[in-house]
C-alpha cells in the first residue's frame, strides 16, 4: 500500500485526507492519505520519510510551502518560478518538487467562466498560496495585479510590469466598484473575520477566496450579501489535489473521477 500525507501548521482544518481517501476508493488504488502536524523544524525529517520509503509523497500547506523548498532534490521549472511547492514525490532517485496550486486555480477560474485576461486583480497575501495565484494568473493574461500584504517587505521584491505591490493601507483607495478581489491570505478559516471591509464591497465586484474551510467565509457571505459574484476555495482545492494524484501515479487518474460527485462528497462534510 502507498501511504501519503498533507503537513501543515495548522493543520486541523485540512481536508485533504477525505478527498483522497474518496478518489483512492472510487478509482481503486491501494492507497492511504492522512494529515500531520508538522513544525518547521520536522521539515526536512518528512522529506526523508519519502527518501526512505516510509511516505510515497507529501501534499504541504501553510505555512510551508516556501521553506520546504531547501530540502528537495529538485524542484519543477514552473514551481521554482512560482516560488513554492506543495506537491513532493520521489522520482528517478530523486525528491521532486512540484506545484499544483497554479493550476487548480486556472481549472477553478475556468470552471466558474471567471475571465482575467487584460483584467486588473487585486490580490490579499504573499505567501506560497499567493504566489501560486500570481503565476496562474500570469498565465490567464492578466493586465495588473495590484498585489497587498501585511508585511510590505515581504512582496516588494515581486514588482515587475505585472505585479504592483502595495503596502495594505493603500487598499481602500484602489478597490474599485467592479474589482476582482483575490484572497490569499488565511483571515477567516475557521474564523469570523474577513480581510476587507464591506463597506469596500460592491455587486460589480467578483469576490475570490483560496479558503475552502468554511466552505463560505465571511468574505464570501459579506460579497454575496450585496450581490457580488463570488467562487469559494473549494474548486480550486479539488484541482489541485487531483493533479497530484496524477503526478503520484503518473497516469490522469483525475479523469476518472467525476468532480461533481467529489464536490458534493466535501460539500456535505463542511455542512
């Protein structure tokens, strides 16, 4: 049997296990998934655990996406250019590095007919969700990213003809009526609050979290209150969590899965 795991710090609200555990099932792999608590400090032990044969692969999520990085062999072109990986195998004798989050989010965008080219997108966070978001975007032909964070210095680094980083104070002043928002930070999971304020909010705008636990956070209730467009986190981690099922077992077995059917399964569970 293989046996894979997501880490994380938290790593509570994960819903990671449930969904491969139901894809393994559906498609019949001999596989299991589970979920660990892991500090920055264990990072390289979990990579070693895949070295040795104890773990076939690891899916990582915040706040690790960056720092696991330096415990990899090798690290796909597109992720080093992401910045972030959250997807490890062993490969060829090899620790590979890869990131599917870029691409669940472009099928998310597509599966919702969320269009971005030639759009400006304001963007919440700068860690390895965010950077993922950016390079799916980029790919997407966005015109502008006008990209905010708590720590300023953390993406002043990211400016090019693209990306426009903004310290968050600037925030109100570049909303506009019929904004993309993008949320990428980790204000409301499991809580609350929301990243903006309502008053910010306006039924033009298209509303975006990468949160999926709560399925609807109060970022996405407060943007459908007012009759804005929204789309949750939830495809986008379906997406990814599939692409790498396909990167462990090198065939597409994500299509022989039947995503509603999956979405449903996880939807019920957040109720």
């Amino acid at each position: 049997m293989k046996k894979f795991a997501v880490i994380g710090n938290p790593i509570e609200h994960s819903l990671s296990p449930l969904l491969h555990n139901w894809v393994y099932e559906r498609v019949s792999l001999d596989a299991l998934y589970y979920k660990v608590h892991v500090s920055n400090l264990e990072l390289g032990n979990y990579v070693d655990k895949i070295r040795n044969g104890e773990l076939n692969g690891i899916n990582v999520t915040i706040p690790h996406k960056t720092e696991i990085m330096d415990y990899v062999d090798e690290i796909n072109p597109r992720a080093k250019t992401i910045g972030a990986i959250n997807v490890v195998m062993f490969q060829n004798g090899k620790i590979i590095g890869n990131n599917t989050d870029w691409y669940g989010f472009v099928l998310a965008l597509k599966n919702n007919k969320i269009d971005v080219k030639q759009k400006e997108v304001i963007l919440l966070g700068g860690g390895g969700v965010s950077k993922g978001i950016i390079f799916a975007l980029k790919q997407q032909g966005v015109a502008k990213v006008h990209l905010f964070n708590r720590t300023f210095e953390k993406i002043s680094q990211l400016c090019d003809e693209i990306i426009h980083p903004h310290k968050m104070g600037l925030l109100e002043g570049i909303v506009q009526k019929d904004s993309i928002i993008i949320n990428c930070t980790s204000v409301g999971m499991n809580t609350l609050d929301s990243p903006i304020n309502l008053r910010l909010l306006s039924k033009n705008q298209t509303v975006i979290d990468t949160i999926y636990t709560p399925l609807k956070t109060k970022l996405i209730l407060d943007a459908e209150s007012i009759g804005a467009r929204t789309m949750t986190g939830l495809d986008m981690f379906i997406y990814q969590a599939l692409s790498s099922i396909d990167l462990w077992f090198g065939e597409s077995t994500s299509n022989r899965v039947n995503f509603d059917d999956l979405k449903q399964y996880i939807e019920s569970s957040l109720c």
